[in-house]
C-alpha cells in the first residue's frame, strides 16, 4: 500500500476516534453545542426525515428526548476523490446502542462525511437509522 494513502487511513482513523467522542458527549450531555459541529449549510438524515442547516439541526436535537449513546463499532476513511475539494475529507460509520428516555435501547448505525474547515471538523452529512430488530 502507498505510505501516502496509509497515512492518510490513519489520520482518518485517529480522526474518527476524537470526533465520535466529542460528537456522542455533546449529544448526550450537552446538546446547545451540537450546532457547533455541522457546516452552516450541513444535512441531519434521521430516520429518513431529512433536516438542512445547523440552525434546523440544533432545534431538531434539542427538541429530542434525553439520549444515551454506546458505541459499538466504528470506522472512517479518508476521501480521496478528485471531485472532493482540496479540504481533508473523511467517511466516518459508526454502530452502537441508543437509549432515548430511559426506554430501552435500540441498535444504531450511522455515517457522517466531515471535512477540514481551518482547524475544526464539521459535519457535512450525517445519516443516522435506528435498527429496528
């Protein structure tokens, strides 16, 4: 494998290891900051019902019940496509377990695309499904 794309494939690893904590935190604990993590222009796909704009996004969780979020398995991988920007791009899959409202838990996946903006991630698309069993 080119050490390039191998470095890269970590970098999108380690990545992927800081933001789901940061981004799984902020959803559990502290949701006014959600906001902070989507471009302005992001998209939010939960369920199949799709939300666009951090304002739209940051409404839409804080209107949520209380979350308990367990990840499971998780996954990235750097976007190296010529149609994507210069900006570092990574494809991040995470499954877990998902507590609402102290009911009982229930199986997620979901997938986000961040990219680089100066020295943040954001997201640009994020698509969670709840697994229904």
């Amino acid at each position: 494998m080119e050490q390039d794309l191998k470095s890269k494939i970590d970098e999108a690893c380690r990545t992927a290891e800081e933001f789901t904590k940061l981004y799984y935190e902020n959803l559990d604990k502290r949701r006014y900051l959600m906001s902070r993590l989507y471009m302005d222009a992001g998209t939010l796909i939960w369920n199949g019902n799709g939300i666009e704009t951090k304002e739209n996004i940051q409404k839409f969780w804080t209107d949520l019940p209380p979350s308990e979020h367990t990840i499971l398995t998780l996954d990235a991988q750097p976007v190296t496509s010529a149609g994507i920007s210069a900006e570092l791009t990574f494809l991040i899959k995470v499954s877990g377990q998902l507590k609402l409202d102290e009911k009982s838990s229930k199986s997620f996946i979901q997938t986000f695309l961040i990219t680089a903006v100066g020295d943040k991630w954001k997201i640009v698309t994020d698509c969670f499904r709840a697994v229904e069993t």
